[in-house]
C-alpha cells in the first residue's frame, strides 16, 4: 500500500500555498486562482496549521451568507480544527478518513508538527487507480503465462 509520503514524491507540484488568518478572503481566492489549487492552508506566525480554506468554504460561509470578501479575513471562513496526517499513513487510510469526514484535502504534518505536504481526494484517486492497473497487468501477464 502506497504511503503519504510516497504520493507527495510522485505529484509534479510538490509546493503547499499557504496563507496567514488575517488574509482577506478576496485575496485568498486570487492566490488560488493563481495557484490553480482548490484549497488553502492557513498558517499562524509559527507555521503551524491553523486551519485550511476551500472554495466550499467560500460558497457556502461567504456567498450564501452575504458576507463581503475583501473586508473578511479568512479565519472567519476557514475550517478549524484541522485533521492531519503523518507522512506514513496509507493512501487507503486516508481514503476513509476523507470519506467518513467529507474532507477533500489533508495537510501532512511531520513529527515536528511542520507542513511538508497536502494530499487532495484527486491525488489519492489517481494514486489507487494506478496501484490497481498495476495489478491488473500483473494478473495479465500471470494468466497468459508472460505471453502478450
């Protein structure tokens, strides 16, 4: 089973964008829009995770409560607390975990509580289904006794 780890070493774009609480919500969404990312990790002045914000957060505490976005900062918006992983959890473990919390996105914390990496639904998707073409080839080539 493949690990967090191993999936933040195969994405092309390894950087996670993060922002400060005091971020206007407006300018979160322009960084995301630059970034062409989903979702956002909001850092304290540490660096430790404080929270993430998503498109679905601004759908759904922004549009549908008619808040303004350059006057809102961003913590009042973000999902807080956050659930991370560690790098060594299994792309299946958080398959379930993201399933059973509706979650699309999961920063991956080291042991010393750093950001080395976010994983999103997608990669995890992309990540099974390669492992599971993988073993169909294999199966393929068992049966037809390695003849193509």
């Amino acid at each position: 089973m493949t690990t967090v780890a191993q999936i933040l070493k195969s994405k092309p774009e390894r950087a996670v964008h993060t922002i400060g609480p005091d971020t206007t919500v407006f300018d979160a969404l322009a960084t995301m829009a630059e970034k062409n990312v989903g979702a956002l990790v909001i850092v304290d002045g540490a660096g430790r995770v404080v929270g993430i914000v998503s498109e679905r957060d601004y759908a759904r505490k922004m549009v549908l409560m008619d808040r303004a976005s350059k006057e809102t900062p961003v913590r009042a918006i973000m999902s807080s607390p956050v659930m991370v992983v560690p790098p060594s959890r299994t792309s299946a473990e958080c398959m379930a975990l993201m399933t059973e919390n509706r979650l699309r996105h999961l920063p991956v914390i080291d042991d010393g509580d750093r950001l080395v990496g976010l994983v999103s639904i997608g990669d995890l998707v992309k990540d099974i289904i390669s492992e599971q073409q993988f073993i169909i080839e294999q199966l393929e080539i068992y049966v037809t006794g390695g003849r193509g």
